[in-house]
C-alpha cells in the first residue's frame, strides 16, 4: 500500500460514505480535486458528496475506477478481494491508506490529533464547534456527524486542523500533531491487539509523532492514559494532565448534573477558576470537555474564551442523541459498544432519568470483541431496568463459532438484570413500546444498526399513546 505522497487530485475512495472516508472525501473535493468513488449503498452522505461534485457508484466493480483517478483511497475494512482494488493494481495505481490521506490533507496547518480507546468523536467535535463558534474556521475530519448528515468535515481557512486519530488498526501513528489528546489507554480491537503491552506500544508511537516543543494532554483520572504519561515523561513534548486528580494541571473541581447537561467548574494552571456548560449528561463527556479546552489553550485560546464556546456544543449524532419523546417515553441512541463506555452512557441516563426506568436496546459489536468482553458488556447493562439484546452485528468480519449474543445476555441476567433476546430487529419496537411506562427513557446502543430502530420505537409508541 503506498503512503502519501501520492497524487490525490483525483482520488476514487473505495467505501466513501463510511464515517472516515467521506469526511476526507469532502474536504478533497472542497480543494478542488476530482473526487470519485463506491460505496454499498445509497445514503444521505453519499447524497452529500455528489452534490460536491463527486461522482459515487453503489456496489464495488472494476468498472468504478474512472479512466483519470490518481489514486485509490482505502480503509482497513476494504478487503484484498475488492474488484476495485485489482483493478487499481492492474493499472498500476497508488493504493493509499485513509490515514496516509489525512495525514497529507494536515500538512502545513496546526494539526491537533485526538486520540484514546472512547471519547474521540466527541472531544474532536466539540475543538471543531467551540473553534468554529470563535471564527477560528478551523478544518476538521471527524468519525461521526454533528447532528447533521455530512457535517463530519471541513475543509476551513484557519491554521488549525483538528483530527479524529484512529487507534484500531495503529494508522494514527501516520500523523504528526503538535498537539495530541490521549482520553484513555484500554484493550480493544482484539483483531489487532493482543494485549495490552501492544496497546501501550502503539500509543507510545503516536505519541512519539508529536511535533518537538508540542504537548500531549493526558486525562490522568483514567488509568491507562496516566501510564502512557510516565512512559513518555522526558520526550521533546510537554505532558499537560486533566482531571479530577490532585494536581492535575486543569482541575476537575466540580461536576453538577443538570438533567440532559452538566456544568463544570474547572481550575485553570493560573490558579483561575472558571465554570462552563457541556450540553451532553455524564462525567465521561465533562472530562472531554475538559481536554478538549486544555488542548485549545496549548495552541494560544484563551481559556476564557474557549470555555463558553465549548457551551456551544450540542452533540454529535448517536451520542446520546435524542431521537423523540412519545406517550412520555424519551427515546436516546447512543453508539457506546464497550463496556466502558456502555456503564458511562448509563451512568449518565440514570443520572438523567430521576424516577423513570432506563430500558436498553443493545447490540453487540463485532464477535472477536464479544468474544473477549461479552462478559463485560453484560456486567455493564446490569446498570439498566430492562434489555433487550440483539444478535451480533459482525460489520467486517466473519462469523466465530460459539460467539453469539447469549454470552451478553447471561452475563446480564446473572449480574440480576431483566434481560432478554430478540433475533430480528423488527420484533423490536413491539417488544418495547410492550415494556415502557411513560417517565422512562429508552437507550438503542450499539455500534451497528441499531440506530435505525428509534423511530420505529417511537412510531410504536404513537400507536399505544
């Protein structure tokens, strides 16, 4: 697979309405490139994109690549077998990584990269708005939408380029920030990891990637990310820390839940205090906040200025986004498929919910990851009233023998939750408009398609009301 620099004045993406892809999609084709591709099927961004002036087939043939791409842009969920990717090396074309392109897309501007196993499209969201809310016109490439299809990119006129840094299949350590975030450092993605030593490498990695005289903010509440600081401590960058801890450069003094938001008091390095606004529940969400302002000082905001524009921030989508209420039932998608960052979502509902229930819709992600943290997912819903868990959507890969939601389900029911299963996603919202009582508070969560299902519940609802 060839690294930039290669020409991407005409560049084919290969999947180009995933998350990742059609962010930088767009920006290319903001520049002025000729910017084709394929994808499975039609969708609001690939809608999006053609109206940029990108031309998108549906379906992967050889036929696809136009006569004049320079080159073919590809994440590592495109297979060796795509007909397009043959026929790019028949014709003897640059085969570039998504990260290679995001990395050439950043030279010349401040790139600000963020990073950790949770949290990364959230605190990238909220640098671009509260960046954006300041008339900074920064550029940005983010794995998730701000509420809008297509909103996932810009390309800006600022100097600021702020990123989303995939830790997954290790292409963060492409990029060259001068300032990095590290959120948090846990074992994931088993298919590339095999052990938390291999985790802490890669970090390292990206970590060593930072500009000499740039920072690393580090959230030192979580344990992972307080190891990577002591394993990088001495390096050419600075380590600024964030948290609740004692002596944490930006000091977590206060979080007050305030139902759907919280507000934050923070002590600033000056030895200020300030309090602000985060717009989303849950302590996990005012920690990236926090990191996020601590990274927008590191590039010369002032933290007075960045605190109320990070106010500013209203959520991404499937971050406990709020889809409709009906017969007094509050419906929320949330894209959490960790177990880390299922407890967090739930830990902030419960907060939000007061007397009412909390009833999840769950799905659980991939089979090498319920594999190896099935038993910890179900530990995690226990924090809910009543589960429904779906089958295992596999996105890319292949079914493992015995790996199937049960693994979920009787962790759940045995940490005392009322739990059950359901085989078809239309059953669903059947299943619980049946269970709701009006006060409660409906989560669908997961990383696949289960996101689909909160209108359906919400209809379902209407008929009952």
């Amino acid at each position: 697979m060839t690294a930039s620099p290669a020409p991407l004045n005409a560049p084919h993406f290969i999947g180009i309405g995933g998350a990742g892809m059609s962010g930088l999609a767009k920006i290319l084709a903001l520049r002025g490139a000729q910017v084709s591709g394929s994808d499975a099927k039609e969708s609001t961004v690939v809608l999006a994109l053609r109206q940029l002036g990108a031309e998108v087939h549906i379906g992967h043939a050889a036929e696809h690549v136009p006569a004049g791409a320079s080159a073919i842009v590809v994440s590592s969920a495109i297979r060796e077998d795509n007909p397009e990717i043959a026929e790019a090396r028949r014709r003897g074309l640059p085969i570039v990584h998504r990260s290679d392109a995001l990395a050439a897309l950043m030279e010349g501007r401040r790139a600000l990269a963020v990073a950790g196993t949770h949290g990364k499209t959230t605190t990238t969201s909220m640098l671009a708005v509260s960046l954006t809310a300041l008339g900074l016109d920064p550029s940005f490439a983010i794995g998730g939408d701000l509420n809008e299809p297509g909103s996932n990119a810009h390309h800006g006129t600022g100097e600021i380029f702020v990123a989303e840094a995939d830790e997954s299949d290790r292409s963060f350590q492409k990029y060259t920030p001068e300032v990095a975030i590290v959120l948090n450092v846990e074992l994931d993605h088993h298919a590339n990891y095999a052990s938390m030593d291999e985790i802490y490498e890669s970090f390292e990695a990206f970590a060593d990637r930072i500009v000499p005289g740039g920072a690393l903010v580090v959230d030192v509440d979580h344990a992972g990310a307080a190891e990577l600081a002591s394993r990088v401590a001495g390096r050419a960058f600075d380590i600024v820390t964030v948290g609740e801890a004692e002596g944490a450069d930006f000091r977590i003094v206060k979080i007050a839940p305030r139902g759907m938001t919280s507000e934050v008091t923070l002590a600033l390095p000056t030895g200020d205090e300030l309090t602000f606004t985060v717009n989303v529940p849950g302590r996990h969400y005012a920690h990236n906040a926090v990191a996020a302002l601590a990274a927008g000082v590191r590039l010369g905001v002032p933290a007075a200025e960045l605190a109320p524009a990070l106010s500013s921030y209203q959520g991404v989508r499937r971050r406990l986004q709020l889809k409709g209420e009906s017969a007094g039932v509050q419906v929320i998608d949330s894209y959490a498929h960790h177990p880390t960052e299922i407890a967090a979502d739930l830990q902030a509902i419960r907060e939000a919910a007061g007397e009412g229930r909390v009833v999840v819709v769950f799905q659980p992600h991939l089979f090498s990851r319920t594999r190896e943290l099935g038993l910890e997912m179900g530990q995690a819903l226990a924090l809910a009233d009543q589960v429904v868990v779906l089958d295992i959507y596999p996105a890319r890969e292949d079914p493992i023998p015995g790996i199937t939601s049960e693994i979920v389900i009787e962790a759940a029911r045995a940490a005392g939750t009322d739990v059950q299963g359901a085989h078809s996603l239309a059953a669903v919202p059947e299943i619980v408009a049946g269970m709701s009582k009006p006060g409660d508070l409906v989560l669908t969560m997961g990383a696949g398609d289960v996101t689909f299902l909160g209108p359906e519940i919400l209809s379902r609802l209407d008929t009952l009301a």
